[in-house]
C-alpha cells in the first residue's frame, strides 16, 4: 500500500511539473496574429501560469506530508492527470480555431484571386511556397519569424488588389504610368484592410514592404536594412510563382528557368541570402507546393 501511494505521488509530481512545462511553452509560442496580442489575455496566461506553480507546491507539501494517505494521493494523482487533459484539450481547441481563421482568409483571399484570371491560385501557391522556405531558413532566422503570422502575411500579401479595380487587373497589355501608380498602391491599400484586425498591425510591414529590391528601388524605394525579412522571403517566393505561373499575357516558365532568373536578380532584385536558401530547396519539393489545378511546370 505504502509502494502505491507513494507511486502515485511522484508520478503526480512529474506529470505537474511536465503540465507546467508543456504549458510555458503553449503560452510563450501564443504570439502570432491569431492568438497574440491582447493584454488581458495575457494576464490571463500568467494567472494561470501561477495558479499552476501553487498548484505543484501545495500538491507536494500535501503529498508529502500524508504519506499514508491513500485517498489524498489519488486526488492529488487525478488532479494532475485533470490539468493535463485541460491543456490538452486547450491546445487542440486553439488549433482548430486557428486552422479554421486560417481557411477563411484563403476564402477571402480566393475572391481577391477571382478578380484578376492571372492570379488564380497564386496567393496560396505563395503561402505554401512562403512555409517551405521557411522550413528551410537556418535557426537564427527561423527564430526571428512567428510561422503562424508568416503564414497569414504570405497568404494575403496581394489582400490590397481589392482595392485596384479590375479594369486594371485585367488589362491584356501593358498598364499607363497613371494605372502603374494604381497598382503600386496595392501593398498600402493591403495594410490599409490588415489594420482594421489590431494584431494583423504586426504584419503589416511585411506586406507593405513585399515589392521592395535589395537595391533600393523597389515599389517605395525602402532600404534593404528597413525591408523586414519576412518581406523579403515573400518577394523571393512571390517572384517564384509568377514566373512558373501561366498568364494571359506569357507562358509558364520551367522551374529550372524560374530558378536560374532568381538567381540572376540576387543582390539587385531580390535578397542574396534569401535566394541562396530557397534555391537549394529540392526542385520536388519546390513543385509539390503549386495548388491544385495550378500549371507549375
Ligand atoms: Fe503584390
């Protein structure tokens, strides 16, 4: 008897310490555009980060101090294997609400897509370009980069079209100076939409700076040292997938092609670094990222 109640104890012990563990990590990965940024939310968090510590003090002081007690183990046991299913399930509820936001901004992104024939499918071809990349990046610039907010940002990177009318969208040649001054107003109009959500103001300037060159003279002439890098990997994959995509007005080009022309506007165009990492991506990898129905070639 004396073996089961003090087995119940320490496995209770190990599995609080192990849920305030698991639950430090849940609260400090809770910075994205989807669950982050609130400050009563956080209040919240560090409440319940409290209340768990207390918790695993009082569990052992009390575990400890009635060694004999079987009933207090097993409500000391099952109070932790409680908690542990409560964040569990928090965390799975969390996720699905963040798969589910995620599709509706494809939907919403589907209709900016609609507008113009030439972009059909090219914004999520982008996102999912966008996340290969960054499974790529080396640690130091992963740990720069929340994945959840890449991921938005790269997905609604062309949100602002919406405000470009289609007369312009769909013009079969070439734009006027004045209708270039429309479409160069997309990346704005874009922040414009993003800011109305309070926590999307994070992402703003990676999709306000995803026309911008590593030589200056991108769509607002930033410096690369302002261009923020989440910005730059979009324009990389962006530059990607409008080559390989087909238009009204070109062909698809290959993807040996489309990595031979990033390669060349390294330093001038497009971010060195950022080319380097995403042309040595395994060339199936690169083309598993095309939508379907997407001609990649
Ligand atoms: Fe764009």
């Amino acid at each position: 008897m004396q073996a089961l109640i003090l087995t119940l104890i320490l496995t209770g012990s190990a599995l609080m310490v192990a849920n305030i563990v698991f639950y430090i990590l849940f609260i400090t990965k809770m910075n994205d555009v989807v669950s982050g940024g609130r400050k009563k939310d956080q209040v919240l968090l560090f409440t319940g980060l409290t209340l768990l510590v207390f918790f695993l003090i009082g569990y052992l002081i009390i575990g400890f101090s009635k060694p004999d007690d079987l009933v207090m183990a097993l409500v000391l046991f099952f109070g932790s294997v409680f908690v542990t299913i409560m964040l569990v399930l928090t965390k799975t509820l969390i996720s699905t609400a963040k798969e589910r936001s995620l599709q509706i901004a494809q939907v919403l992104i589907d209709v900016v897509d609609a507008r113009d024939p030439n972009l059909h499918g090219h914004s999520r071809h982008v996102q999912n370009l966008t996340m290969c990349l960054y499974r790529h990046l080396p640690k130091q610039l992963k740990s720069k980069i929340n994945p959840t907010s890449l991921e938005y940002a790269s997905l609604m990177h062309d949100v602002g079209k919406l405000g470009v009318p289609e007369s312009i969208l769909n013009k079969p040649g070439k734009l006027d100076e004045e209708e270039w001054k429309v479409m160069k107003n997309h990346p704005k109009i874009g922040v414009h939409f993003l800011n109305r959500v309070s926590s999307f103001q994070k992402i703003s300037d990676w999709v306000l700076y995803h026309h911008e060159r590593a030589d200056g003279k991108g769509y607002y002439g930033a410096a690369p040292e302002i261009t923020p890098l989440a910005a730059k990997i979009i324009a990389v994959c962006d530059t990607y997938s409008a080559i390989t995509m087909k238009r009204s007005y070109k062909e698809a080009r290959s993807h040996e092609e489309a990595i031979a022309i990033i390669k060349e506007a390294a330093g001038t165009q497009l971010d060195p670094t950022i080319v380097d990492i995403f042309t040595s991506i395994p060339k199936e990898e690169l083309l598993s990222c095309a939508p379907e129905g997407l001609g990649v070639c």
